[in-house]
C-alpha cells in the first residue's frame, strides 16, 4: 500500500475520494467489520484509525501499530499524533514521547505543544516548562506553558511573561490579529490567578478585554459562575454586547432549579431575546425542555417575523414546531412568509417545510411538492427527498433519487446502501476521484 501524506491530509480535511467516518461507523453497526479491516489496508485512513482502535481494545496493540505504520511512515501528524494516543492509552508512554519527539525533531509546527503536554502529563512538567519557555509568543504554545505551570508549582514566572504582553500598547481588532495578542494574554493570566484563589484580581483583569467572546464562551462569565457570584454576573450580563454572558447566567439559573429566574434572564420584553436571536433560540430551547412548547414557538415566531427569509431562524421555528406536535403551525407561518414574496420560494427556504407536510400530509405528498418545485430535480434537493423517503423506511426508493446525482450525494447514498447490504456499491460510490484543488498557503482566518 502506498499513501502520500499531501494526499492523506486533503482526503481527510474535504472528506472527499474516501470512506468518511460516518460510513465507517454505518459499515461496523450492520456487522461489516472485515471490510473496514480490507480498507484500512488500501489507503483509507478513517478504516485504519477505527481498525487500530479495535485491535488496541482486543488486546493486538501489536497488529493495531502495523495498520497505522503507513500512514505514520508518511510524517502525516493526523496519524503520528492518533499513534501516540494509542500507545499513550496502552500505558506505553515512553513509546508514544518518541513517536511525537520524531515529528518535533523535523520541525512540525504542532509537535512541541503535543510533546511537552505528553512529557507534563507523566512526570517530567519541569522538561516541558523549559521547553516552552522560549515560545511565550505563540498562542498555543502558551497556553500550552499555563497548563504545564500549575503541575512544576511555576505560575509567577509565567504570570510575569503574560504581565509583560498584557502591557504591550498594541491592540488588536480580532481574535487572529497576532499570535498573541493582549486580550490571550489577559486570559491566560487571568487563569492563573483564578487557580491561585486571586479571584477578584482574575476578575480586574477580564474586565478589561476588548473582546469578551471567544468560541461562543465569555471566560468572565464562566469564571462568575464557578464561584457563584451571581449578582456580578447578573449585572455584567446586563451590559449590551454580552449575549454569551446572558446565556451562562441563565445556564446557573436553570442547573440550580431556578426555571423562571434563568427564562427572565433572556428578558422576553425588552431584553436579549426581544432583539438578539440567538439569545431568542436559548431562550426557546430553555422553555422547550420544561415542557412550554408554546411559548418557545412564540419566542421563535416573533423573530422570524422580525428578521423575514433569514433561514436558520426559520429552520429553528419549523423544528420547534415539529417537536411540540404542530407542524401545521409552521406551515402556515412558512406559506404566510412564501405569500408576502409573491409565491416564490427558494429551495434553501422551502426544503424546511418537507418534514412538516410529510407529519401532515404523508410522506407521498411530501415528495411529489418536493419534485415540482423549480430546483426540485438539482442534487441538493435530491439529498432532502431521499432522507425523507429513507426516514419512512423507504430506502430503495431513497437510493434511487440519490444514483441520479451520485458525485455529489456520495456520503450519503452509500450510507443507504449499506443499510440495503450493497457494500460493494457503496465503497464505489465513494471511491470516485475528486478534483483536487491546488494547495494555497495557510493563512489565518
């Protein structure tokens, strides 16, 4: 078998020319397992990984090596760090700091961060903490030094690196403006002196980013709730801007069994969910769960009257509706919003509406709407009918509408095609070459 790094790693990111792990996990529940093992030998990576898993549970760590040393051999670091997971796991530590020293040895840009939090994590943070001294710049590498710090008892050495970028006079206007900007760094700090018991010096610090959201989460938020200073977090939850905030105190609330403190967090009239939707969906989901289904459609309603045609909001009201047993509802509010708009619909509107007519009218009656609108024969239509008819146990039928646009639905026709026990089929399916398209050099988004 021979496998080529470049060509491993654009299999993986685009999902494309290969058996994806969804597949994988179709083919292992029917019972499949020796195909996967056969892949896994022939190039495709997501067969080896599970395969290697399987083998490690049953014991052959031997056999499970040999299935990744191709792909390992290659320098990819999907598979170098996947290795040294697994030898991590078996209790072959010494092995698994090898297999990620090579890579760092060559230079690869993500080796010394796996390195030095595998050489904290088994006895030797001082090594690690040495290492990532040089490398205080770079945004995971220092996350990755606060991690190591707190187990060599080290925190004010890495307070006064952070202390000293916090106090830098550049400032950045979003989150991938350096590697290291100051906002990181008061995060970073910020850690350190919350696990120190500093708590209103974490506080202070966080009070002063420009940017309070990263990854959906706001650390100030969090950080108030792990030590229940609700009334702080109440009042910095009031301050325009912090929807995150709003839905950490409503998150406090509600695991405290406080239902109507956590829904008047969200501010029906005049708070988040009256302009922010998505303070609106939380909102929704927080009713949904203690059983105010009606409330949470209207919460959902309003906003989609606000913001008309905006599609995920409208996916949001049609689901909801579906859940509480009124798909009729969100039909109507769908062919009001179609009304308006002259009768048109576009397809990225109108495909919400099949599950309702299918609860309504049947399954039948669903498709033959589907089929008459303008974009009802392209390929991204062809996906909706068949997960319809595939739902109502009709998978011939689903298969049949998928073949007509293979290359394009391949994931998922060969998903019903397993089910249907036509494996060979299926891996056809997804071994049609993809276009690949030329390498450009990574820049940050």
């Amino acid at each position: 078998m021979a496998v080529d790094s470049a060509d491993l790693d654009y299999r993986a990111r685009t999902r494309s020319g290969c058996i994806p792990p969804g597949v994988v996990s179709r083919l292992l529940h029917h019972g499949h397992a020796a195909v996967v093992e056969e892949w896994a030998g022939r190039g495709e990576w997501f067969c080896a990984l599970v395969w290697a898993r399987l083998l490690g549970e049953r014991g052959r760590q031997a056999d499970a090596l040999e299935v990744l040393a191709p792909y390992t051999a290659t320098g990819w670091w999907t598979a170098v760090e996947a290795t040294a997971e697994l030898l991590e796991g078996w209790g072959r530590i010494e092995e698994a700091i090898e297999t990620v020293r090579a890579r760092m040895a060559v230079g690869h840009p993500r080796a010394l961060e796996a390195y030095t939090q595998l050489l904290a994590r088994h006895g030797r943070a001082v090594e690690a903490f040495t290492m990532l001294l040089p490398h205080a710049d770079d945004r995971a590498l220092a996350t990755a030094l606060v991690d190591v710090a707190a187990v060599v008892g080290r925190d004010e050495e890495a307070a006064a690196l952070l202390a000293a970028r916090v106090e830098a006079d550049h400032r950045c206007d979003g989150p991938w403006c350096c590697d290291l900007d100051p906002d990181t760094a008061i995060g970073l700090l910020a850690t350190i002196r919350e696990r120190q018991g500093h708590i209103d010096e974490a506080i202070a610090l966080l009070s002063n980013r420009q940017i309070t959201s990263v990854n959906g989460r706001d650390q100030l938020a969090d950080l108030l709730a792990r030590h229940g200073r609700i009334e702080e977090l109440r009042a910095y939850a009031a301050t325009d801007g912090h929807e995150e905030a709003v839905q950490r105190l409503a998150e406090l609330l509600e695991e405290r069994g406080d239902v109507e403190g956590a829904i008047a967090a969200y501010g029906q009239t005049g708070g988040p969910a009256a302009w922010n939707p998505n303070s609106a969906y939380q909102l929704a989901q927080l009713l949904a769960r203690h059983g105010r289904g009606d409330e949470a459609i209207a919460v959902m309603r309003a906003q989609a009257d606000a913001h008309q045609g905006d599609d995920w909001i409208l996916h949001a009201l049609s689901q909801l509706c579906l859940d509480q047993g009124r798909p009729s509802d969100g039909l109507a509010h769908l062919d009001a919003l179609t009304a308006q708009r002259g009768g048109e619909e576009a397809w990225e509107l109108f495909w919400m509406r099949l599950p309702l007519i299918a609860t309504c009218s049947g399954v039948d009656e669903a498709v033959e709407r589907a089929r008459a609108h303008p974009e009802g024969t392209t390929w991204y239509a062809a996906e909706h009918i068949a997960r319809l008819l595939a739902d109502a146990g009709r998978t011939e039928e689903a298969v049949t509408v998928l073949q007509q646009h293979d290359r394009k639905n391949s994931h998922d026709l060969a998903g019903y095609l397993i089910d249907l026990g036509r494996i060979n089929e299926a891996l056809t399916a997804l071994q049609r070459p993809h276009p690949q398209t030329p390498a450009t050099k990574a820049t940050r988004p």
